[in-house]
C-alpha cells in the first residue's frame, strides 16, 4: 500500500495522496456508502496502534476526506508536512450546479476513546450549538 499508493485508489485521489503524504505512518482506504478506515502505526516502539473507522450518515463520500484529516489532527496524528501535503483536501469547496463555489466543506469531529464514557455523544451535542 505504501510503496504504491496510486494502485489502491488511483492517480489525483485522496487515498492515493493520502498514503503517499503518510509515509508509511497510516493505511487508509475508503468503502461503499460513505465508510473510510485508517490504521495509524505505533508511534513508538511498545506503543498502541490506532483504529479509525467512520461512516459518512447521509452515504455521501464528498466530507470524507475532510473528516479523515480533521480527525488525524483532533488525535495529533498530521504532521505538518502531511498537511501541507493534503491541505486541498481539508476544506474542500462545495459547487452550485453552475459551477461557482458557494461554500466549504468544514469537518467538525467528536473523538470518543476507551474510559472516556459519553465523549462522543458530548462531542455532538457540543457540535450542533
């Protein structure tokens, strides 16, 4: 996957860039209906892995990019060379059917980790005020 990012998803995509970007410090692939799943190495030795998966509500793929990245940094997980390199995917722009840019795309993501009970349903609720 790492070695030859542009076989999983193909040239000019996220995941191809996004594997390139990681330099072998994440795997990720996207699936049917929205759904995206990245696998963040060990930071050190003796250290956890990381397990990311999430699906997109509505099925849509188009905020999935932008979720990705936003949650790679809520976990501390993009370094900045990482995202120089993905920067266009991070708030990407939004069309009107005559093709003129009439928004953003903005990923607002709760994080919810083991022993933190409730984290993810606070994060939501804390996101819709």
């Amino acid at each position: 996957l790492t070695k030859q990012p542009d076989l999983v998803a193909g040239t000019g995509r996220f995941t191809t860039d996004f594997l390139a970007a990681g330099r072998g410090r994440w795997i990720g692939k996207e699936g049917a209906e929205g759904v995206y799943c990245v696998g963040l190495r060990a930071a050190a030795r003796g250290g956890k892995a990381i397990g990311i998966a999430f699906k997109i509500e509505d099925g849509s793929a188009r905020p999935r990019d932008a979720v990705t990245l936003a949650a790679l940094d809520r976990l501390g997980a993009l370094p900045l060379g990482a995202r120089r390199a993905l920067a266009s995917y991070a708030q990407p722009p939004v069309q009107n059917a005559l093709g003129l840019e009439v928004g953003r795309i903005e990923a607002e993501v709760p994080i919810a980790r083991r022993g933190r009970r409730g984290a993810a349903s606070r994060g939501a609720r804390q996101a819709k005020r």
